[in-house]
C-alpha cells in the first residue's frame, strides 16, 4: 500500500467525522449510566455502523432487563 491509498483510508469525510463526534458523544452517555439517553444516541447510528447497532441492542437488553449494578462504566463480557 503506498501513502497516497493509506491516506485515503483513512481521510475522514464530513459524513465519517459527524459520524465519530455522535459516536464519542454516546460513550460518554453509556459510561456515565445515562442508558436511555445512550441508546437513543446510538439508535441514530446503527443503520450506519454495526459497533453503534450492537451497543443499542446491549443496552435494549439492560433497559429491559435491568442494567448491571453497580455500573463502574465497564462491560464485563461472558461469551464471544
């Protein structure tokens, strides 16, 4: 891969960086506890980026099932 094809790769769009600061923005939520404000956060981006799709989808679980207490900002995971 020469520079000019890895700059590309990794030149951001206005659409790429939009999407980075609403991404940034919903961690914040999710690692502070705000899950309801996380996951509508998150809802925005899914149809774009699977990583905000499965965060919304985690915390549509815990909304529904109770979140993991107490909440240190930290996803243990138990199975791939």
């Amino acid at each position: 891969m020469n520079s000019s094809s890895a700059k590309s790769i990794w030149s951001a769009t206005p659409e790429t960086a939009a999407l980075r600061i609403k991404f940034a923005e919903a961690q914040v939520q999710y690692r502070a506890g705000q899950f309801d404000e996380a996951l509508a956060s998150f809802a925005t981006l899914a149809d774009r980026d699977p990583v905000s799709d499965a965060f919304a989808a985690r915390l549509r679980g815990w909304l529904a099932e109770g979140a993991p207490r107490p909440w240190d900002g930290i996803t243990n995971l138990e199975s791939k």
